[in-house]
C-alpha cells in the first residue's frame, strides 16, 4: 500500500528528471574542466546520449541504479508496492538500453555506461579518470 494520496506521488515523481541530473552535472563539468568539449542529449543518435564527444566518436551515458535496473547494486531495489508494474517497467527501460547500445555500436560509437553508484564519494575520483582516459584515448576513426 502507498503512504502517500494519490496528488502527492504525482508531485513526488513529476520531480523526477531525465536529463540535468546531479549525477550526469558532474560527469559534464569534470570533463569540460578538463578541456572536453560535448553535446547533450543529441537526438540524433538511439538513447539519445548523456554526453556526446563527436571528435572521438565516443557517447557516455549516466545511468540511475533504479531506473536502468543495475544488477547487483544496493540502490536498486523494487519498490515493494505495485511490483509487477516496477518489474516491467524496469526491464523495458534495460532493453531499451541494450537496444540503444547496439545500434550505437553498430554505427561505429564507442558506448561509456557510467552508474549513478560509481560517482558516490568513495568512487567517483577514480571512476571520472577511468571516464575521462576512456574517451580521450579512444582512437578516432576516419
């Protein structure tokens, strides 16, 4: 059963963002204080990726652990109330991303997934450096 009325889920998830989101603010301004330059949320390409790097070739999307289902990790649980609408509704949103990923592949991007858990503080040094190396060093196709 759902604590709150009906009005205020409505408020609470009409809160909820698709893009501009804290986590992908940060990936965007660690990359531009380093010199990276980036397109967001190009619809042009499947997904429409987070951040897009055309020189490189390169597209990086940052995922919730929720919202994209991230298997394994502790910020993805199903809510315990309407299960079997969270459970669909996650599962399209992976293979909506599997999709995505494929077609991007397949018109020769490179694809960079970042989790929402890997820029908590513990990670999120090391995760930008693996985020920043992974971009930079990918080599451009002509």
């Amino acid at each position: 059963m759902d604590n709150q009325t009906k009005e205020q889920r409505h408020y609470t998830m009409s809160r909820i963002r698709g893009k501009d989101t804290k986590p992908e603010i940060l990936v965007r301004k660690y990359l531009f204080g380093l010199g990276l330059r980036y397109r967001k949320n190009d619809k042009r390409l499947p997904g429409h990726p987070d951040i897009v790097f055309p020189k490189y070739k390169t597209v990086v999307f940052v995922n919730g652990c929720f919202w994209h289902g991230h298997e394994g990790c502790k910020y993805y649980v199903l809510p315990k109330s309407n299960c079997e609408f969270w459970s669909a509704k996650i599962e399209r949103n992976k293979a909506r991303d599997i999709r995505d990923r494929q077609e991007l592949e397949a018109k020769g991007w490179h694809v960079i997934v970042v989790w929402e858990c890997e820029l908590k503080k513990a990670k999120r040094d090391e995760t930008l450096e693996r985020v920043y190396k992974s971009v930079t060093e990918k080599t451009v196709k002509n």
